[in-house]
C-alpha cells in the first residue's frame, strides 16, 4: 500500500506543479497555447493513471483494491473525457469539485492523504 499511495503522492506533486506554471502561463505570461499545453499534459497524466498505479495495486487485498482501482479508473475516464472533447475547461476542472476554495487540496490530494491515514 505504501508504494500505492507514495505513487499517487508523487502524481499529486506533479500534477500540482503543472497547475502552477499554467497559471503563470496564462496569468503572468498571457500565454493561452502554453496554458492549454499544460492543461493537455495533466489531462493526460490523470487518463494513464489507472493503467500507471495497476502495477501498485497487486499486494492490495480485495475489496480495497477493486474500490481503490474503480476511482483511479473514474478519474482516467473523465480525463480521457476531457482530452476527446479537446475542452481545455475540462481540462483545467479535473479532480475540482464546484465548491473548491483555490489554495485547499484537490480531490486526488485529498484521497490520497485519507488512503495514507488508514494505511
């Protein structure tokens, strides 16, 4: 499990600091083809995730597994979603719920650490 979860932490990270630099790039640099770049590359990291943490997943006893994997494979098809309708807003909304207060975790954030705390 620790494996798992210091994969989806690293994910987490990256996915974070491609966030950043589109918001620089759109913000600071008024860069919209850099900004729709960056948003592509999370889009995309979150449609590979599933296929990515499959290999993490085996020494996870069921039915844990099958509920981690049914959410990691809920958040590659809404990338995959994002990425076939070529929708940078999409894009940009994954792992945001409506209601998100910028600054606070996003939804892999947050089941990350709640995957950590019950170990």
């Amino acid at each position: 499990m620790k494996a798992l979860i210091d994969f989806l932490q690293s994910t987490a990270q990256t996915i974070r600091g491609i966030e950043t630099e589109a918001e620089i790039a759109l913000h600071q640099d008024k860069d919209a083809a850099r900004y729709r770049a960056h948003m592509r590359h999370k889009a995309q990291i979150l449609a590979d995730l599933a296929q990515n943490a499959a290999a993490f997943l085996q020494d996870v006893p069921e039915p844990r597994r099958q509920a981690i994997q049914g959410r990691l494979e809920a958040m590659s098809q809404s990338a995959r979603r994002s990425l076939d309708l070529d929708s940078t807003f999409y894009m940009s909304a994954l792992l945001y719920p409506e209601d998100h207060t910028p600054g606070t975790p996003n939804d892999l954030e947050k089941w990350v650490a709640e995957l950590a705390r019950r170990g």
